[in-house]
C-alpha cells in the first residue's frame, strides 16, 4: 500500500481579508514561497507517495500551480457546487481516488511546522491496531481561543485540557465511511465519535509550528526565512525553480 497525504486547501478565502483577493490561502507566500510548498515538503519527507487536495476558493489556481508538482503524483477534489468542511471534502476525495481501505496523513497547510529530525508520523503496526486515527497536538499557547483536548494514555479525549490539533494526523479511510460522499461534514465529528469509542490515539507534536491561518499571524510571519529551522532538505527543495509554476 502506498503512502497517501491529504492536503485540506478548499475554504472561503475570508479570514485573510485583501491578501486573498486574489490568491487562495495555501498560495500566499512566506519568504516568496507559496504556503502549500511548506506541507508539501514534509510529506516528501515523510515518504509519501501519492496525494490529493481538495480545492474551492480560486481553486483553480492551486491546480494551475501544482499542475507539474514533480515529487508524487497530486490529484484535485474541486468543490465547485458548496464547500464540504474537512470530512466532506476527504470523504468525497476518497470516493474520487481512492478507497476506504486505504491511510492517509492529513496535513494543513495553514501549519508551518518545525519536526524534530527523527520525526515521522507514520504510526507502528501495533499502533495501528489500538487507534484509527491519532492527531498531532501542541500546548495551547497562552491567550489561544483554539479547542482545549486532554491526552491521557496515549488517548485523544475532548474534555478541557492544555493541548490542541495541530492539522497534522493519520486515519484510516473506513472511519469516514459513514459519510456520504458530497454532502458537508465537520471532520471534528468524527474526532469526537472516534474519542469516544476509545479509538483516537494522540501524540505531542516533537518540534515547533507556526499557524499562519489567520491574518495576522501572516503578516507578522510572511518575510520570515525558516530554513534554519528546517531539515536541510529544505534547501534543495526551495531553490529548486523549476519546482514552483511562478
């Protein structure tokens, strides 16, 4: 089975007010790099081999941009009639492309994230027996208004706790197929049903992240060079021009 990603890149275009007047947000850059390169260099990484990334808002230029990406082979799920959500949008990709017996990471790429060296987010085979899906979580950072989870014995649960989704997990396709394919779904529902089956495993993120998901964390992060903060892959990957479309 070959190693799957999901990129979730199909929103409104709102929250980031005239800077995406005309670029959806996985296209805004930071240090003249479009955000989406980012996730895409750590599924690289990370092995993965084939991906999919559901489009909306001007997603018509996130295939036109990604059209050639050279590293795996990279399909669009356009939601062109309404927007998903997260687990409308995979339950539909995966209905397009591939199957519910496949695993997948999931990578948003409103993450810029900053991995240990040794990190992969592959889980081991006994893992993947206790858990259908684990997320990768981080502190809640003082003042954040993100959704507080607790993490007890390896166990994502969604009572107040000091930790939060960093947009990174792996699932298996089957814990969606309850849904049905082009209807609208929050993926945070199926997180809770998970929880609560005993079924979401969770894991402390090894390393540091930037969410650049909101406006002004864009802009007070979008000059920013992180190439030292990242593997040294992360050079060849970023000079490579042939790479990006503009």
């Amino acid at each position: 089975m070959s190693k799957k990603a999901f990129f979730p890149c199909a929103g409104f275009g709102k929250r980031m007010g005239e800077w995406t007047t005309s670029l959806p947000k996985p296209l805004l850059r930071i240090h003249n790099i479009p955000l989406i390169y980012y996730s895409l260099f750590h599924a690289k990484n990370w092995g993965v081999q084939e991906a999919i990334a559901n489009t909306h808002y001007l997603g018509e230029k996130i295939e036109t941009e990604l059209e050639n990406f050279p590293d795996f082979p990279l399909k669009f799920s356009a939601e062109t009639a309404e927007i998903l959500g997260t687990g409308g949008g995979i339950r539909t990709a995966i209905e397009r492309y591939w199957s519910l017996q496949d695993e997948f990471l999931v990578l948003n790429p409103d993450f810029i994230l900053f991995p240990d060296v040794s990190f992969s987010p592959w889980p081991s085979e006994e893992e993947k027996k206790d858990f259908d899906c684990i997320l990768y979580l981080g502190e809640v950072p003082k003042d954040a208004s993100y959704t507080g989870l607790s993490l007890e014995n390896e166990r994502v649960h969604f009572s107040p706790g000091g930790y939060f989704y960093l947009g990174l997990s792996w699932m298996k396709a089957k814990v969606l197929s309850d849904l049905e394919p082009d209807q609208p779904y929050d993926l945070a529902d199926t997180f809770r049903r998970l929880s609560d089956q005993d079924r979401l495993g969770g894991k402390i993120f090894p390393g540091t992240f930037l969410d650049l998901g909101e406006r002004e964390f864009y802009e007070l992060h979008k000059d920013t060079d992180f190439s030292d903060r990242l593997p040294p892959s992360w050079g060849e990957f970023s000079k490579d021009k042939g790479r990006f479309s503009s």
